[in-house]
C-alpha cells in the first residue's frame, strides 16, 4: 500500500498539484536556498511548468482555510473508497482524540492506475506533476508543508474562506532573474 499521512500533507501537496505556479515558485525557493539536489533539474521543471497558458489550465482554486489551502475531499475519496481504490483510517482514537488520518492507495488502485497510464497516456501529466509535487515536498510532514506554503504573500494574506490568487507573473520574473537561460553548459 501507498499512504499519505495526514490530511495537512495531503492538502499541501494537492495545493502544489492544482497550482503550478505555487510549485515552481517553491522549486526556485529550493534553488535559490540550495536545498534541492539537481539545480538544473529544478529550473527545468519551474520553467515547464511556467510555459505558456500552463499555470491557467492546470489552476484550481483552492480556499484558504484554517490550515492553509483546502477543498473537501469526501467526494472524491468516496467516489474512490466506493470502488475498492482507497482507504482512510484514523490515526489515534476516534473519535475524540484523532490525531491525523493517512490516505492509502490499494493495490487495486495501482492497478487501475496502472492500466489508466496505458489506455489513457494523456494522463501522464499526473503522474509527471505528482513526481515534481513529492521531490519538493521530500518527507515533510503537513505542517511544515502549510509553513512553507504560508510563507507566500498572496497564499497568506488571502482572506478566511476565499479562493488563493495565482502569482505567475511574479514568478515568471523571478524564473527570470534566478534561471532564466541557465543550461547544464552554463550553470
């Protein structure tokens, strides 16, 4: 089995997923601090994930709630334990003293996922943003994840219950001044 634990790092990476300007803001953070193994490697990515109308299409909105960014995942993870997919458990003692609940992918999840990859490869762009997601976010826990993620002006500042504001073109110029045309020959 696969498990996210703790719904804080499964908000966080979701929030990172949905909104590749946030990632590629944190992938150039990485560079910059000079915590990130392959510089190039992370200009690449927060470069691709720049180009052209990207950051639009791929943009969900997240809410800023009390933790940081958030979306109601009963849905979609009902949807997904109705079939078998997934599973939830609570960590601690339900249900007063809940200390987190970690997320599992079944291994009849895999598999479906596994035979999506090959029926449907317009849907590598998921499993290609979710590797870039887990390398950023390491072993992290939820917490330290929504601190990074606060450390954003415009995720912060966002008021209580509204939609979190893209920054592409702050990041787009900060691509711009930290890699612009950085190449392995030059770095």
């Amino acid at each position: 089995m696969t498990v996210v634990q703790g719904q804080k790092r499964l908000q966080a990476l979701d929030f990172w997923l949905w909104n590749p300007d946030y990632l590629a803001d944190e992938l150039l953070s990485q560079v910059e601090d000079g915590t990130v193994p392959d510089a190039d490697w992370a200009l690449a990515q927060a470069r691709a994930l720049l180009e052209g109308d990207e950051p639009d299409i791929s943009r969900y909105p997240m809410v800023r709630w009390r933790f940081g960014a958030w979306e109601a995942l009963d849905n979609a993870l009902a949807l997904l334990y109705s079939h078998g997919l997934t599973a939830v458990e609570a960590v601690g003692e339900p249900p007063a003293n809940v200390e987190r609940w970690d997320y599992y992918l079944l291994a009849a999840g895999r598999d479906l996922a596994a035979e999506l990859r090959t029926d449907a490869p317009d849907l590598a762009w998921y499993d290609e943003r979710a590797a870039i997601v887990l390398a950023v976010a390491g072993q992290r826990s939820g917490t330290q994840l929504k601190d990074l993620q606060y450390q954003q002006a415009g995720y912060e500042r966002t008021v209580w219950k509204a939609s979190i504001s893209g920054i592409t073109e702050r990041v787009r110029e900060r691509l711009g001044r930290i890699g612009g045309h950085r190449t392995g020959s030059d770095a």
